[in-house]
C-alpha cells in the first residue's frame, strides 16, 4: 500500500518540509512541498508541525489538504498507469495549492492566454497582421476546454507532458465524457498542435508528438448532411408564418441560402451592402473568418423581392436556430432523413429517422447553397463565394466526390459555346492543278 509522508533535511530554523510518497519499495518519490518550518516546531513522531500556535495549526492544515489530494490522484493515477515520478509529484503540489505562475509559458494553458493577449499583432497566411475575432473566440473557446480538463484530470499540463499518453486521455474524455461529436473533438487536437507549433517557434521545448499530432474526424460514410433543396426553399417562401419571429427567421433562411455564407456573415448584412448595377443586384460581405472580400449576385426572384422591400430584422444566430426547426416543420419540410441527435438523458449521439425540420440549423444555409449550385455553376465559383480555398475540402462539405467525368463535360460545355461564338471563314486548302 503507498504511504505518504512529510520530513525535514535540516534541523535550521527555516528548514523545508518535503514530501515522500512511497509507491513500493522500488518506487519511491520525493520533493520539496514548497513550505519552510522552524526545527524546532516540527515534531518528528508525527511528521507534522506541532500545535503551538496558530501559524503552526494553518501549515499543518496545508500539510493535511496535500496529503489527501495525493491519496486521491495517486490511487486513480495508478489505476490508469500514469508514470509516477518526481515531475508527477510536482506537478501535484503545484496543483494542489494553485502556484501555477500565469506568465510561464511553459505551461500549456498560460500560452494559449498569450497567443490570444497577442492575437492582435499575430502574423498570419498572406503576411497579414491580426487574427480574426472568429479565430479568437476559437482560441478563447479552446483555453475553457483545456481548463475543465485539467480541473478533471487534477493536473497541470505542460508542453512537455503532451505526449501520446496525455492525447488519448484527451480524446477518451472529450468523446466519452463530455460526449462531443467526433468532428469537435478532432478540432481540438488542431488546436493542440496549432499552439505547440507556435510555442516551438518562440523556442519553448515541446514534444515531437504534439508538433506531428493528427486531427481526426468522422467518416464520410458516418456523416449525416442536411441541406434545403430549391424546391424546399420556395415552398417555405410560399408558408405563411404565424409569428413576427417566424417570419424575419423565415426571411433570413431564405437569403441565407441563395448567398452561401457562414453565420455571422450573413447576420452581419444590412442594406448598406446592397448595390445595384446595370448587371442585377450584389451583396458586398468582408468574410469574419478569412478576413476576404466577397461579392454575390443575387438573381432569385422571391430573395431579391425580400433585400429591396422586406428586408428582415436584425436577429442574432441562437434566435435562429432556435427558431429555424419551427419554420421549417411549418412548411413542411416533413421528409423523414437519417441524422445525430443527443438522448437527452443519456447525453450520448443518436442515429435516428426523423423528420428533416429536426435537423435543419443555421449551419444548413451555406452547406445548401453550395450543394444545390454544384455542377450547376463551375466549382470554382462556387468556392469563391463561400470561402473554400481547396476544393477536396469543398467536396468534403458537401460530402461528394470529385466526379472528373463531370469536370471534363463542364470543359466541353465551356469549349462548344466559345466556338459556336466565332462566325465561319472560308479557307483554301490546297490549290488543285
């Protein structure tokens, strides 16, 4: 059984008081706790300070609290087969009473914080300067995730303990625990690798394993896609709804859809981005994620009917998506689909029949707008006003495969019409004798 015990290696009156945790007899561990004591006040029968004063009962208390932490984590750390060392049992007093110094960038989390204090003059792609408010929030949303893991895990992580061992641990209590979908678990370890290449570049040591890190995500045969056809979004054009709600998320559905942008884009439009010219109606949209410049034709009927006479309140993304099932079920967009849910009381992901309105989200407007344009326009285009800049990962999207039979007819296509447009001309051949 492992013994945990305090002890002196001074009899100085500001002796320091260390820890030996006992694992078995060829497992024995030691380190400074950190606190000092006057010789004199330590009594050696009990391994305690005495009780002689109030200073003396607050350190003993202390002593107490870091005994029990480690019982706690070494039982269940032993269990997992964590490697008990002395970085283990550092890592653990420091720990127990919080002494992480905030500005060590040694330590994980505390690096994020910097990557996020300095996003501002951080270099990216292109030689820009700044990172975007979406980004931000991502690298904000990531540190909390990082946090609740440590709270869990009952240690502090550092660059150096990112190794195969910490990632599977990770994984199993993002998946299992937390129950995130596989994609957003593999978004994490991105951001895993992301910082520990960014800390390696500001000669911070960090393991090969953190810098070589794959993400993963779910099979394309696993993935659900949910998208509104064109005949499902005039048929929600044509549905009356009840409610003021109903009718600006109505509204913001359909221009959502026939301009193929991102949330927050689209949200983020107002009549001032509307122009007109001799050609039809644009949109002007600075993309929040790629930071781009981005121009959509508009030339659906009904949508434009909408921007130039009823264009919808301003409305934020949960009131959407909190709104958008309903519109949807309103207007009968009743197709029973396979799809994910989350049981409620289990908390686990769901394979279920349901009708289509059950999982129609916000995320559904620029995913439809690229599917239904899809070997209708070139995929360049396409690509162009929704943000992708490779195309394997738009087929990805859109869950296709890169159909090369489709791209050689659109050539064709693209050759017939550029040669019906030059007018015939009489050639001689050859001169006949």
């Amino acid at each position: 059984m492992a013994t945990i015990k305090f002890f002196l290696q001074s009899k100085k009156e500001n002796a320091q008081i260390h820890v030996r945790v006992s694992v078995s007899r060829g497992l024995v561990v030691r380190k400074s706790t950190g606190f000092i004591i006057n010789a004199q006040q330590w009594s050696e029968k009990t391994g305690l300070p005495k009780q002689t004063n109030a200073e003396s009962k607050t350190l003993r208390n202390s002593l107490n609290r870091l005994q029990t932490h480690l019982y706690e984590v070494l039982n269940d750390d032993l269990a997992k087969g964590v490697l008990i060392d002395g970085n283990w049992l550092e890592n653990q007093i420091n720990t127990c009473f919080n002494r992480i110094d905030k500005s060590d960038t040694n330590v994980f989390v505390n690096y994020i914080q910097f990557m996020i204090d300095n996003a501002s003059t951080k270099e990216t792609r292109g030689g820009k300067i700044g990172l975007s408010e979406g980004t931000i929030k991502n690298y904000r949303s990531f540190k909390k995730i990082i946090e609740e893991f440590e709270k869990y895990s009952k240690v502090k992580i550092l660059f150096k303990d990112i190794n195969k061992s910490f990632t599977e641990k990770f994984k199993t209590w993002l998946l299992k625990t937390k129950k995130y979908t596989v994609n957003y678990s593999g978004k994490q370890f991105e951001f895993i690798k992301t910082v520990c290449l960014d800390a390696q570049k500001n000669d911070i040591n960090v393991t090969i394993h953190s810098t070589t890190l794959q993400p993963f995500r779910q099979q394309d045969k696993d993935r659900f896609i949910h998208t509104l056809s064109f005949d499902e979004l005039l048929q929600i054009y044509h549905t009356e709804m009840p409610t003021k709600h109903l009718k600006t998320v109505q509204k913001w559905i359909l221009i959502g859809c026939y301009i193929g942008q991102r949330g927050g884009d689209l949200l983020s439009i107002t009549p001032d981005n509307i122009r007109e010219n001799t050609k039809g109606v644009y949109i002007d949209v600075l993309q929040q994620k790629t930071g781009k410049n981005v121009t959509i034709g508009v030339m659906q009927d009904f949508v434009l009917s909408i921007l130039k006479n009823d264009f919808p309140e301003p409305v934020s993304l949960n009131k959407i998506n909190y709104h958008i099932s309903k519109v949807c079920e309103i207007a009968k967009i009743n197709e029973v689909v396979e799809g994910y849910i989350t049981n409620s009381e289990t908390k686990e992901k769901e394979l279920v029949s349901l009708p289509k309105y059950n999982f129609i989200t916000s995320h559904s407007f620029r995913r439809s707008f690229a599917t239904n344009f899809y070997k209708q326009m070139p995929t360049p285009v396409i690509m162009s006003i929704t943000g992708h800049t490779q195309e394997n990962i738009f087929l990805k999207y859109i869950n296709q495969r890169q159909d090369k039979d489709a791209n050689a007819d659109l050539f064709m296509s693209f050759f017939e019409k550029m040669n019906s447009n030059n007018k015939p001309t009489l050639r001689v051949i050859k001169k006949v004798v």
